[in-house]
C-alpha cells in the first residue's frame, strides 16, 4: 500500500506502543481501520527515558511490515548517550525505517541528568551527522508555547536550531483555537522558518482524560468548550459527539486556511479519528 497525499495535503496518525498481547491486538485492528484511509505515514511515541524502546520498536516494524504505509518512530534523547541512539537508528535503517520523529522527551521521575543530548536540535544534528539524509526527520512545535518556554519568541528560536539542524517538517502539539496556530506560523515565517508545520489533532471523547493531558503539556482548552464538556456530566455518548463536531470544525478551519495537513493524535483508537475524516469528505484515494 503506497503512502502519499490526499488532496495535496498530508495526513498522519500517531499510536502508542502496546503494553500487552491484549492491547497489540486491539491495536492492529485500529491500525487496520486507519490504513484504509492511506496516510502519508504513521507514528508510535517512546516513553519517557526510552523505557518503551523495544516496544516501539517492534510497533514501528509491525505496522511497516504489515500495512506497507511509512512508519514513523519517535525517538527522544533525555538520558541517551551518542552510542545507544546510534545503535537504535542503525537498527531502524536495517528495518527500512526512513522516518523519525526526534524530540526532547521527558525526564524519568527520581532521574536528575538529561544525559549526552540536553535538546532535540542536537538529536536532530546528531541523526543528520551519523545519517546523512536517511531519514525524513520530524519536530515538535507548540503554537502555546512551550510548557517550559519563558516566552514564545525564545520557543521560536528554539524550533528553528531544530530546523537548522536539518529538520524536515514539524507536528505542533494538540490546540482547539485555530488563531493560536495560524498566528505562531506566522512569527515562524516571520522569523525564517519555511519548513511544513502541521498541526497536531487530538480528538475528545473522554473530559477527565483530556484535562490532565492538557495540564501536563500546557495546552489550553477553551472556556467554552470546558463548560460545555462540564456540563455533559458522566454523558459519554454526548462527550464524544460534541466533541467530533468541535474538532472537525477545528480541521475544517485549519484545512481551509492553508495548513498542510493533518497530524491525528488517536490514543489507539480509530472511531474519532474516523468521524472527523468522514465530516471532513477527505477522500482516500
């Protein structure tokens, strides 16, 4: 199955590796779902300090092998050393990996060194100098802000040592207000950053679970959308609908204003992501 764009834009979906046979196979039927839909490729996060590295390993391998669309893996560098993200990107090139998605990653709790890579900008220089241009390299982005950025102007020059470094294209972090994201892509356009940079899609069916994600990596949910989801209570049928004609909407406007694309934040779930693409008449070519 061949990956590619449809109607000139770029969709992806974005999986967490598996922690049981159980999962793994709730998982493939998901995938399954998903691939029908030919995206430009897929990704699979990586725990914190890498402690899911063998899991998304085998993810990564798994879903390449068995649908034929372009696997992403997600790499972070927070307590690596040079030689073990060497050893992961020579494994991921005998598998046939051409992607990665490189970032920072978070600290494991009790643990006090970043280790050999303090940012992403020197993974990304790191896979460029080891790689050459292997692999299509990915970035994060945060139309917010970054959670631990003082202000979105320093945030800015940190995305673009990442670009200079040889970054590809860019995901933002998930939002619901589509000026926060067409506002930062123009200071990054502003500021000489011409690479892609598409936003990341986190649909709502689950209030409380959103809410702690969206404390954890300082994305703000609207007052409006807050009080709504409130006010449905322990309705989770009433969640979930609202919530897939808020978010469409949401793509609706990004799409129509331009973004290149669109980068689905599924938790290993496929009916959301599949009700936006059905509002949305993206056809699957």
């Amino acid at each position: 199955m061949a990956s590619h764009t449809t109607n000139g834009k770029l969709y992806s979906f974005e999986f967490f590796p598996p922690k049981s046979e159980e999962s793994a196979s709730a998982l493939r039927v998901t995938v399954d779902k998903l691939a029908r839909l030919r995206p430009r490729f897929c990704s699979v996060t990586f725990g914190a300090g890498g402690s899911t590295r063998e899991r998304t390993f085998e993810t990564v391998v798994e879903i390449q092998g068995r649908t034929g669309i372009e696997c992403a893996p997600h790499l972070s560098c927070v307590a690596s050393t040079r030689e073990n993200i060497r050893e992961v990107l020579d494994r991921y090139r005998v598998q046939g990996i051409r992607h990665i998605v490189a970032l920072r990653g978070d600290l494991p709790s009790g643990m006090l060194s970043a280790g050999e890579f303090r940012y992403a900008s020197e993974l990304v220089a790191f896979i460029r100098q080891e790689t050459g241009d292997h692999f299509n390299i990915e970035v994060a982005a945060y139309p917010e802000c970054h959670p631990q950025a003082p202000n979105i102007e320093l945030d800015i020059r940190n995305f673009k040592r990442k670009v200079e470094a040889g970054a590809n294209s860019a995901i933002t972090q998930y939002f619901y207000n589509p000026a926060a994201y067409f506002r930062f892509v123009d200071d990054c356009r502003k500021g000489g950053i011409d690479i892609p940079i598409v936003p990341g899609i986190m649909p709502i069916t689950n209030y409380t679970q959103l809410a702690r994600f969206s404390e954890l990596c300082g994305a703000d949910i609207p007052r409006w959308i807050r009080k709504r989801l409130e006010g449905f209570g322990d309705d989770r049928p009433a969640i979930r609908a609202f919530g897939i004609e808020v978010v469409t909407d949401l793509c609706r406007a990004l799409l129509d204003g331009g973004a290149p694309g669109l980068h689905f934040y599924t938790l290993n779930q496929s009916e959301a992501s599949l009700a936006i693409w059905d509002n949305l008449g993206i056809a699957a070519a």
